[in-house]
C-alpha cells in the first residue's frame, strides 16, 4: 500500500530512530577491531598522525603522489585525531575518532538510500527491504573500521541524489 502524508512521515521518523540505532551498535562492534591495518590505510592513518595532526608538512610521499586522493582524507583525519588528542572530554583513544565518523557517515548514507527508495517506490515494503539489506552492508563493511577515502566520500553521491528529488 502507497504511504499516505501522515504514514510517510511516520516511516521517516522510524527510520531515523533506527538508524541512530544502527550506529551505535556499529560503534560498539567496531570497539572490539583492531583497526591499524597495513596496506594504503596504514599510509593514510601514518600521514594523518606523523604530519598532519602534529602539523609537521607532509612533504613529498611517492603513495600520496600516485593516490592523490587521500591527500585531503589524510588531512581531515589528521585534524579530527588532534582534536580528539587535545579534547579533554574526548574518552577513548584519539584514533577512534575515525571509526567514528566512518560508522556516522555509513549510518547517513543508509538513511538518506531509505529515504530515497521510499520517496521513489512510495512503498512500505520495499523501504524496509531496503534498511535490512543496507543492515547487512553496513555489517559487512570493512571500511567503518579503518581511516579510508572510500567510506568518507559515500555520503555525497547518496545525499546530491535524495536532494534532487526533493
């Protein structure tokens, strides 16, 4: 049954609760990973750390000159693990900051593909199937553990085409 104006902004709220949901749990799973890896993330996490955060330049990195993407990951990493480092109220260690924003953007990207999908099929059902399979990805997702371009640049591409439905 097509959701009518008063059910469509039900289903919206509910997901939204289930998606704050769904971070928190990812959190607390992600707690429990060791999350320094070693291929190009460990080149990422190494400049964020060892230059940005201590504001040392990054100078010249042949994977950085290869992979120029993750020139501004490193950088944006770097100053969330500062500023995690320098808070006073920040509790945990200062790298699982990333963790963090990793499992915010994948928990909005989730949301936003929901409501795309309910906004387009109108569809009750098919929302739902859409929240337990994107559940099941973000469950999947190596990347919510671990400081990567892939994760960061997910929610853009989601969030440009739920707003040009709106």
């Amino acid at each position: 049954h097509p959701l009518n104006e008063k059910w469509d902004v039900i289903v919206s709220v509910i997901l939204c609760a289930l998606f704050v949901g769904v971070y928190f749990i990812s959190v607390r799973i992600a707690r429990e990973i060791a999350f320094h890896l070693p291929w190009d993330i460990g080149v990422v996490a190494g400049v964020a750390i060892n230059n940005v955060a201590k504001d040392v330049p990054i100078g010249y990195y042949f994977y950085l000159a290869i992979y120029k993407n993750n020139i501004p990951i490193s950088y944006i990493l770097g100053k969330l693990y500062q500023w995690a480092k320098e808070s006073a109220t920040y509790p945990f260690n200062p790298q699982f900051i990333w963790v963090q924003v990793n499992c915010i953007l994948m928990a909005l990207g989730g949301l936003f593909s929901c409501l795309a999908v309910k906004r387009l099929t109108k569809n009750p059902v098919v929302t739902i199937l859409t929240f337990l399979i994107n559940v099941l990805l973000i469950g999947l997702s190596a990347w919510k553990i671990a400081p990567y371009t892939d994760t960061y640049g997910l929610l853009f591409p989601i969030l440009c085409i739920y707003v040009y439905m709106l």
